[in-house]
C-alpha cells in the first residue's frame, strides 16, 4: 500500500505473526519516525495510517480462523447472522478470548476462549485446551443447568449468573445455539 505522495509503502509479512514495516521509496530504506512513541505531524500522521492499516488487516482476516473447533465456528457464524456482532478480543495476555456484546447496551451476552480442559470439567485430569463458551442465565437456570452432563460453573465469570459449555461437539448445536439466545435475551 502506499502512502502520501507515493513517498511511502507499507510492507506487510506473514509467518506465524503479521509484521510490518514502512519503506521509504526515495531512499531505499525504511522510514522509522512513525515508531517513535511521541510521534507528532507527518510521521504521527503516517503511524496512524499504519496502525490502522494492522486493525483492518486483523479484522478482515483473523475473524474467521480465529477459533478451531468446528461447533466453535458454528456458534461465531450464528452470532454474526443472527445478532451481527463480531469477536472482539479486549485483552492483549489473553489473545484466545473474545468477548460478544449486544450493540446498544454493550453489555456481554457470550464469551468464547480456549483454556485447559481440566479448569473447566474439574473431574477431568486432561490438560489439553478446548475451546469454552460462557452464557448468561437466570440464576435458578443456572442452578438447574449445572445439573446436567455438558454444563458447567462458569469459567472466570460470575458463576451465579453465568454456565460453561465445552464446545467439543458432546451437547448438540441447536442445544448450544438455544442457550446462547437465551443468553442474550438475559442481559
């Protein structure tokens, strides 16, 4: 992509990471202002450019890889389709966890992450991650949920309000898909 006056490209490379740098066309070399933190006018004007450039990048292309698990992708579509809310992931230590909010509200009505199996399903000794979704329930639902194999108290929320679901295939989508619009007509 260039830049003003056709002065400046951005060069962008994947491996196993999206990288970034600016080239400067005159001179051959990379242009390196725009990294300066207290970056002002043209070089604070051009970092702006490439930052945003990165946003649309990630959003344009991570969304729909973001998660493995088929019945994971299956509940990020249904979201989308029904509610037109995207992934948005808040928390940079935490890169595999997306929060879903209502638009008007802003209020979260589903959480998706990967996390060990066993800080989920405390009766298993399996390490591996799986992919968690958290919905929000009506207190007296939750207490009747967690009665029931496939729920469980909720991972890292209010576990009075909110249920995890290991989202391995072992509830059935319509069973997933009816509890996630519960969840948002919840909040």
């Amino acid at each position: 992509m260039l830049l003003p006056e056709d002065r400046l490209e951005i060069v962008l490379e994947y491996e196993s990471e999206l990288k970034g740098r600016i080239e400067d066309l005159e001179s051959g070399g990379e242009y390196v202002n725009y990294r300066l933190q207290n970056a002002v006018g043209y070089s604070a004007e051009i970092r702006q450019k490439f930052e945003d450039l990165l946003l649309d990048v990630r959003e344009k292309c991570s969304t729909d890889r973001c998660f493995k698990g088929e019945q994971t992708r299956k509940v990020c579509d249904h979201i989308l389709t029904y509610y037109g809310v995207k992934p948005e992931f808040l928390w940079e230590k935490f890169p595999s966890f997306a929060a879903f909010r209502e638009s008007k509200s802003q209020k979260w009505f589903a959480l998706i992450g990967s996390v060990p199996r066993n800080k989920v399903d405390r009766s298993s000794s399996d390490h591996r991650e799986v992919e968690v979704l958290n919905v929000k329930e009506p207190p007296e639902k939750v207490r009747l949920l967690l009665g029931r194999r496939g729920y469980y108290p909720a991972y890292h929320m209010n576990k009075k309000s909110w249920v995890s679901l290991i989202l391995d295939g072992a509830l059935p989508d319509e069973e997933v898909m009816e509890r996630l619009d519960e969840s948002r007509s919840n909040i």
